[in-house]
C-alpha cells in the first residue's frame, strides 16, 4: 500500500465545501462520505475529508481554531504550469472561497498563488521549473 495523506478538515457546510472541492479538481468518493463527511479525491495519495464541525470535534480534545482568524497550516498544491496555477485561484474564487488573500508570487521560476476555501482553510498553489530552481540571475 502506498504512503496516503488524508487532510481533516472541519467544515460548516458540508454541501458547499464538496462543490468547492469538486470545483478546485477534487472527485467526491462516496463509500466514504455521508452527512458528516465528505471524502474528495485529490490524488492516488491525497484525500480531503471534509468533517461537520460537531463531527469535527469528536476527534479531538483542543479546541478548533477559527480558520478565518488564525492559520494553522498551508496546504500547497502543485501545478503542471503557471496557466493550472490561474485557473485553480480563479475556480476557488468562483466556487464561494477567496482567491489571492495574498499577492501572487513570481520568481520566474516559481508561480505562487494563494486561495481559501469556504472556511478559510489557506491553500498555495505552485508550478515550478526544476531546471531552473538552482540558477542564479
């Protein structure tokens, strides 16, 4: 069996956060989704599981932070070009989260841009030219 990540995140709208994945190239699996939870697809290897808040809290004994107020993790995705990099901001922004809470990142050979999803969790995503991630100008 592969090494898999499952990223838990607290949701207050179930129904929402699953368009808004479906929207940023996620695919809703079924067998693990009901009305607490949404599994969303990003990889072989990468699984959003979308939890209702209440169902959310039943995992843990810390209290949930507002993810709208404070940060508590950045999840970058990468991209096969700066044109995948556009076009995944501009599907958050148009499917209810925000897109470039901070200014998009150019370094010629990194493309950066931010979005948030419904509840603000922060996602990065990056394209980068590998040939050119040592050279100097």
């Amino acid at each position: 069996m592969p090494k898999m990540i499952f990223l838990n995140l607290p949701v207050k709208d179930i129904a929402a956060s699953t368009r808004f994945y479906e929207a940023i190239g996620c695919r809703k699996n079924e067998e693990f989704s009901d009305a607490n939870s949404a599994s969303m697809i990003w990889s072989d290897t990468i699984t959003f599981q979308l939890l209702a808040v209440d169902y959310f809290k039943t995992f843990t004994t810390k209290p949930l932070a507002n993810s709208r107020e404070t940060v508590g993790m950045l999840i970058a995705l990468s991209r096969d070009s700066r044109e995948e990099v556009d076009a995944i901001a501009e599907a958050a922004a148009s499917a209810g989260g925000e897109a470039d809470p901070r200014e998009p990142q150019d370094m010629g050979f990194m493309y950066l841009r931010s979005f948030e999803d419904p509840d603000g969790h922060v996602f990065e995503a990056a394209w980068m030219d590998m040939s050119g991630a040592g050279a100097s100008e």
